[in-house]
C-alpha cells in the first residue's frame, strides 16, 4: 500500500516538484515522467502502477498524431527549399510601396508560411533571418519590425494545418478537421489586426516604417513575374487544405499529400537533394521525438493526479468560487498566461486541457452582451481555439516566451533582448483582444465547421 495523503497536500507536493525542477533546468518531459512515476511508487499501490502503461500505449498507436512528423517533415523540406525566402520577395515587392509596407509583408508571409508549416520555430528563426535585417536597413523602428516578426511566428500554431490543434484534438477527443477549419477565422483575423496596427502607427508616425524608396520598387509587370514563384507554394496549401475542408481525406492523409506535394515543389525550385532531405528528416525526428516524449511524461503525471481526486480537487476549486461560467474560463485563460511565463506549449496542453475540458463541459455558456452561446457540443471545439490563440500570448511573454528567444538567436547584436521584450507587448494585447472577440462572437470559431461539418449547434 502506498502513502496516504490529502488531495490538497498531494497537489501542492506534486506542482511545487515539478515547479522544483522547471527551475533547475530540466526537460519537462523527465521532470514530468520521473516524477509521476516516483509519486506513483510512493503514494500508489501495485495496481496503480499498471497505468503507466495504459496511458502510454494509447497516444503510441494513436492515428491522428501521424499526422505531427508528416506536418513537421512538410515544413523543414520546405524550409529548405528555399520557399520561404521567395514568398517574402513576392510579397514585399508588392507591398513595399505602402508606408509600413514591409512589417505588413513580413506579417502576410507569415501567414502564408503558417498554412504550410505548422510550428513556431521554423517560421520565426527563418523570417528573422530574411526580415528583420531588410527591415533595419531600410530605417524601420526596431520595435515595430521585431514585434511584427514576433507577432506573425505565432500565426504558425493557429492557422492549419497546426501541430498545436493536432495534439489538442488528441487530447481532448475533439474532431481535428473541425478544429483545423474552426481556426481559420481566428488566424485570418489575427493576421489582419496586426497589419491594420502597424499601418495606422506608420501612416501616424512615418518614421516608423519609411516606404520603399522609389528606385527599388518594381512595376506591375515584375510583380506579376515574381507572382509566379509563389504559385506553386499556395497551390500546395489550397490543395492540403482543401482535402481536409471538402472531406475528401482525412487530415493525416492530406499531411501526407502535403509531404509529397512538399518534395514536388522543392524538386521544381531545384532544390531536391539528399543533403536537403537528411536535414528535413533530422529535423523531423528531433521536433517529433521532443513532442512525443512530452506526451509520455505529461500523461503519467495527470492520469496519477486524476486517479488520487486532483480532477474532483480542481474543479471544486474552481468551482466553488462562486464565479459564473465566463468568469470561470477567464480565470482559466489567466492560469493559462501565466503558466505560459514558464512552460512550453506541450507540457500546458497535456497538463490542463484533460482537467479543464471536462469542467467547461459542464457549464452553461448562454452568450455575453446579447449575443449567442455556445451549445454544449461545441464547447470543447470552442475552447480549442481559444486555448490555442492563449497560446500564443504565451509564445511571446517575458520572460520566457519561446518566440522572444527564437528571435533574439537570429537578430543582430544591436537588438537587445530587452528591446524584443518590449516590442512583444502591443501584440500580445490584441491577441488578447483578438481572443476577447472570439469569446463575445463564438461563431467566428464556429461557423465553418457548422457548414463544413453540418453540426447541430451551428
């Protein structure tokens, strides 16, 4: 027989451990993993400890997360084609007329990347290297041009196909082809909140981000030339994302039609080599390796918190503070932020979504200010994206955020981590923003899945 100890002791005994070792500088898939299995030990009995395995095995066999290293594999061959860094010519050719027309072009290709890659890191380490020298050279406020760059990385977890909502929809048992079109909304949206900011403060203030000057803009001719280059790269995106939306595959089939579709475009660039591909598939296996292992660790340790009451604990908890279902999943964004100071995405995802999920269930979510709800069925779908916009917040908030030190690896000397820090602060305020609308307007996540999917609650 185990250790007897109250659920309240237990929790704090468990979460000040693992906050322990965070702090020391371990990985959090061990920190999570060796400590479920000493907890498991010591406060559990024989049976208890079959369910290391039980929780493993699943997320081992499970289809869905095939889809993670196809995705990832899409994005690094890509990468390596050199796609990238043509897409940003097309776009700035284009925009770079328009006062702030650069920050703008470095938002939009973020957008454009974010349907094809799918993680962070990728975008926002290849993008600093394209962007941001070109936006400094030509004069642009430092602030604006790294918070541009920080702001359109982050698009990359929202906008599908997304690694974030894959592992999400594992998770919580959630339709992925609902989630993958519930998200696309919230990204254009966000997309189009960050350029409308920069324009405004450049059309105000100049300075900030000075146009072109008129001997390196191209003439309409050009740009429809250099239009042609970016053909290819769309088409592969309005092909993956539109066997998804029209059911014609699953998404782990049109992750594999994107990978092939990816080694295609690569090949047409002239860029299909051995060295490309064993670079791509390193990549692949270190992000997925990185992804999985989290996984294992952070499922042992919630289903032990779970199996000793830390599921009844918490939502008592929450519960019993008297606040209404809005005020409930306010407080739950608000954890959400401030675990995001601290933890990688993975590990908050695996950590609250199995608790959170089955509370907001529960709750009666009838609409703010006069406008509609969300029915029960659509709450965790609802959730998901909220969940996944919140994480962005957290990819860019000191002290630290993923994406400020992504940035910070890429950018030159001159651009201080405290300069990145600050020029992070407006656009985590409109994705707050962002993520206040898709709250007050549940159909901005849910009207596509509800033509697409024909679900009741649309």
């Amino acid at each position: 027989m185990g250790l007897e100890i109250g659920i309240g002791w237990l929790s704090l005994l468990l979460f000040g451990s693992l906050g322990l070792l965070l702090m020391l500088g371990l990985p959090m898939a061990f920190c999570t993993g060796s400590l479920a299995t000493i907890f498991l030990f010591v406060f559990g009995t024989p049976a208890v400890l079959n369910m290391m395995p039980s929780r493993i095995f699943p997320f081992m066999t499970d289809y869905q997360l095939s889809a993670v290293p196809l995705f990832i594999f899409m994005a690094a061959v890509l990468e390596k084609a050199g796609i990238i860094e043509e897409l940003f010519d097309v776009i700035y050719k284009w925009l770079g007329a328009l006062k702030g027309g650069l920050a703008s072009a470095t938002v939009l290709a973020c957008t454009v990347l974010a349907a094809m890659v799918g993680v962070v890191g990728a975008t926002e380490v290849t993008m600093g290297m394209i962007a941001l020298p070109a936006m400094l050279k030509r004069n642009y406020d430092p602030k604006l041009a790294c918070g541009s760059l920080l702001a359109g990385g982050t698009l990359g977890i929202l906008i599908p196909p997304s690694v974030m909502a894959i592992v999400y929809a594992v998770v919580a048992q959630q339709s992925l082809g609902e989630l993958l079109i519930g998200s696309i909304f919230p990204g254009l949206l966000l997309s189009g909140m960050y350029i409308v900011y920069i324009t405004i403060r450049c059309y105000i203030n100049p300075a900030l981000g000075p146009a072109l000057p008129p001997e390196e803009r191209v003439n309409l001719r050009e740009k429809l030339r250099l239009l042609r280059n970016a053909l290819a790269p769309v088409l592969l995106i309005l092909l993956v994302l539109g066997v998804i939306f029209f059911g014609v595959a699953t998404p782990v089939e049109a992750a594999g039609i994107g990978t092939f579709g990816a080694l295609v475009v690569s090949a047409a660039h002239r860029r299909l080599n051995w060295v490309n591909i064993q670079e791509a598939s390193i990549a692949t296996l270190k992000a997925t390796a990185m992804v999985m292992w989290i996984f294992f660790g952070a499922t042992m340790f919630v289903g032990f918190f779970i199996v000793k009451g830390g599921q009844t604990f918490v939502a008592e908890s929450i519960l019993g503070t008297g606040l209404p279902p809005y005020g409930i999943l306010l407080l739950m964004m608000v954890v959400l932020f401030v675990l995001g100071m601290f933890l990688d995405w993975v590990g908050i995802l695996l950590l609250t979504v199995p608790i959170f999920v089955p509370i907001l269930e529960k709750l009666a979510f009838g609409g703010l200010l006069g406008f509609e709800g969300v029915k029960p069925d659509d709450i965790s779908l609802w959730y998901g994206v909220i969940f996944i916009v919140n994480m962005q917040m957290a990819f860019l908030s000191p002290p630290f955020g993923y994406s400020l030190f992504y940035l910070k690896s890429v950018a030159p000397p001159q651009i201080s981590m405290a300069t990145i820090f600050r020029s992070a602060m407006p656009f985590i305020a409109l994705q707050a923003t962002a993520n206040l609308l898709c709250i007050i307007f549940p159909q901005i996540i849910l009207w596509l899945p509800s033509i697409f999917y024909a679900r009741p609650g649309g």
